[in-house]
C-alpha cells in the first residue's frame, strides 16, 4: 500500500511493448536499474506494464536498439494531476473566488427582523443595535454573539422586559416582550383598611371611608384603621374604603464586614487571540505568543461560519485575555462602621416599599471579633401600613 502511494505521488505510465524480442527487452530494462511492475501478455508480441514516470523518459533510448515499438497507455499520479490543474488554473481560480465570495457573503449580516415591539420600541432597539455594529452589511465576526446582543439590549432598553435573539443564516432574529403598562384600578368590593404591622400613627390621608385611628395612636397588626361601613350599624351603606395611613415601625438588621478584603479587579491590560475552531481542535491565527501576564482571566466568543443556509463545521473563535490584580482593602474601625450601617440601609430598603422613608438608625451592639466589624442596628422607617380586608370576608387585597 506505502509502494502504491510513493508510485503515485512520483507519477506512473502504463506502457505498451510490441514487436519480436519483448522479452529480451524487459531483462534489458530490469538490468539497467527502471523498476517495471505489473505485466501481462496480450497475445505472441505484445505485453504491458506500468513503470515510474522518471524511468519512462529512458525507456525510448532501450527501445531504440531493440525490434520492439512502444506506446505509452495511461498516465497517472501526482506529476499529471499538477499539470491539468496548471492547464485549467483559470477555470479553478474563478470557482475558488466565486466560492470564497459565496462564504463572504454567506457570514455578512442581511436582515435584521423585530416582532413582538411597538413602533417606538422598535425605533430604540434599532438605535441600539447600531450603536452595538449589528447592521446590514457587517461581517458577524465583528459583532458580539447572540447572548451579549440578548444582555446589551435587555440592560439599555428600558421599555423591554425580555428580548429572545436568534440567528439564522444571515438574518437576525428578535422576540420582543415589553413592559406591561400600569393596570387600570380595579373596582373595588366593600373593605375596610387594617394595620399590617406595628406602628405609631404619624400621617394619614383618607380618600374613602370612615377613620377609627387618630396621629399618635399605637396601632397593633389586623387592627382596623379605616372602616368603609357607614351609617346605621344595623343596616350600613359599605363602601371601599380607600386611603394611606402612614406609620412609624421599626426594623432590625445584623451585619457583619471583614477589615480585610482581598477581591480582584482588572488592570485595564489584555491581550486579544483569534483562532480557526475546528470541532473541538484551535488553529491559531492572529494574537500567537503568551501575554506579558501571568494572571487573567479568558473571555470567549465563538462565531459560526456559514455557507449560504448551512452552519458549517468550523467556527471563528476569538479569545479577550484581561489581566487581573489581586487587590487588598483595609478598612478602619470607623470606616468600616460606616459602610456596615449603608449594607444594613441596603438589606432594609430590599424589604421596604419604594415609598417608604428610613427615619434614623441606633446602633444597638457593636463588637470587632475574628477581624470583623459586627453590628446590630436598629431603624425607625416611616411607611404606609394600610392594607384592604374584605368586608364580606373575602381574601383581602
């Protein structure tokens, strides 16, 4: 198998002896060294056999001192295939660069569709998308993948509530769900306004129904702040009783923040790769060489390659080397106070009402422990506290 492989890639010429003495004329060419193989007699004075193409530009000079006449058959192998493909270089250069111009065009952003988007939401996505370079015309190697477009349109458009991408041959995809609008006040059924927690009154301002609490008034969780019965008690007119009523409650909260920090962060520095990904292999292509750091981090984003409708086995990779420090933070006793009561603010305002106000705040117990800063703190937030209860009885709103 080796044997027919090296005969190959050297060239090979089947040839054709005819005349008297065509066995003399092979121990002749046997002698001087021309390597013949495969031969077979076709009647009394012909044979033939197939020979190396170096060894057949001698073949004509042994011939000449013999009786025989040849001819030269079929020719195959590297050599030949070499010529024919320099013969007809203008016809294979053509389909070389119509196909090269074919997987140019085949990975060149054609169309971009949005569905699901109102007019003017579909005006600041495509604003948006320009600002990234996702436009007709662009190579999709020089845009980002589908799950950074997805995380830049979602973090920049206000009005989206999710966003689906998809790419599909030259097109890009977007399903757009946006924001629900606020709902229209539901009617209400006949309610009355109760405490749903804790507090002393300090403001109230009552659009419907009849108040049972007054400013100053310590207030115990379920207790009714606004009825929306009036008149006489046997037969009253029920209304829903509507309102605010705005309470001083209070929270707790315990934290705890280490001196020390160790956390890291990027130097600003990096290193850009670029790489031909073909199944799980990696060609190099640009960006070779190790960088001038030792600590990073590696961001990767692939790029599918395709041809016409067809994702092609073999991908674009580009690799984002950053390098990354570790940094070490030191906070005073005193510093550290201060930013362990803003994390308590924090945890406190996570549970709180967009409305609601945080008043003040007493450091309840305070300790340093196992390098730690370890605090309890106490807060006073004013907040509405009025929640619906059915009348009727009904599940409350």
């Amino acid at each position: 198998m080796n044997n027919q492989w090296i005969e190959f890639f050297y060239g090979r010429v089947t040839v054709k002896v005819s005349g008297k003495g065509t066995e003399r004329f092979l121990n002749v060419l046997t002698r001087n060294g021309l390597h013949i193989w495969n031969v077979k007699r076709h009647g009394t004075e012909t044979i033939t056999f197939k020979m190396r193409l170096t060894d057949a530009k001698n073949i004509r000079y042994y011939a000449r001192k013999s009786d025989c006449t040849i001819t030269f058959l079929r020719k195959s192998g590297v050599p030949f295939l070499l010529k024919r493909a320099i013969k007809n270089s203008g016809f294979l250069g053509g389909a070389g660069i119509f196909l090269l111009i074919l997987l140019f065009l085949s990975n060149v952003i054609w169309g971009i569709e949005i569905k699901g988007a109102k007019p003017a939401t579909e005006y600041q996505i495509r604003k948006e998308l320009d600002k990234m370079g996702v436009k007709i015309g662009k190579l999709q190697f020089f845009v980002d993948n589908v799950e950074g477009i997805q995380r830049k349109l979602t973090n920049n458009v206000g009005e989206l509530t999710w966003v689906g991408v998809e790419l599909k041959g030259t097109t890009f995809h977007f399903q757009v769900v946006e924001k629900n609008e606020p709902q229209k006040p539901k009617q209400l059924s006949p309610r009355n306004l109760i405490a749903k927690k804790k507090a002393i009154i300090v403001n109230m301002y009552i659009e419907n129904g009849q108040k049972v609490v007054d400013i100053n008034d310590h207030v115990e969780p379920g207790q009714l702040l606004v009825s929306g019965a009036f008149g006489q008690e046997d037969n009253p007119e029920l209304v829903a009783a509507k309102g605010e009523v705005w309470g001083e409650t209070w929270y707790k909260s315990h934290v705890e923040l280490p001196l020390v920090t160790n956390f890291k962060v990027f130097s600003g520095k990096e290193k850009v790769k670029h790489f031909i990904l073909l199944g799980n292999y990696e060609f190099p292509v640009w960006g070779l060489g190790k960088p001038e750091f030792s600590n990073y981090e590696t961001e990767e984003n692939v790029h599918k390659i395709h041809f016409l409708k067809w994702e092609l086995p073999i991908s674009y990779l580009n690799k984002t080397l950053r390098e990354r420090e570790e940094v070490q933070r030191t906070y005073s006793n005193k510093d550290a106070q201060k930013i362990a009561i803003e994390l308590a603010k924090k945890q406190i305002k996570g549970r709180l009402d967009e409305d609601a106000i945080m008043k003040d705040e007493k450091i309840l117990h305070k300790a340093i422990k196992n390098g730690k800063v370890i605090l309890d703190i106490h807060f006073k937030v004013i907040e509405n506290i009025a929640v619906g209860q059915p009348i009727s009885g009904e599940t409350s709103e």
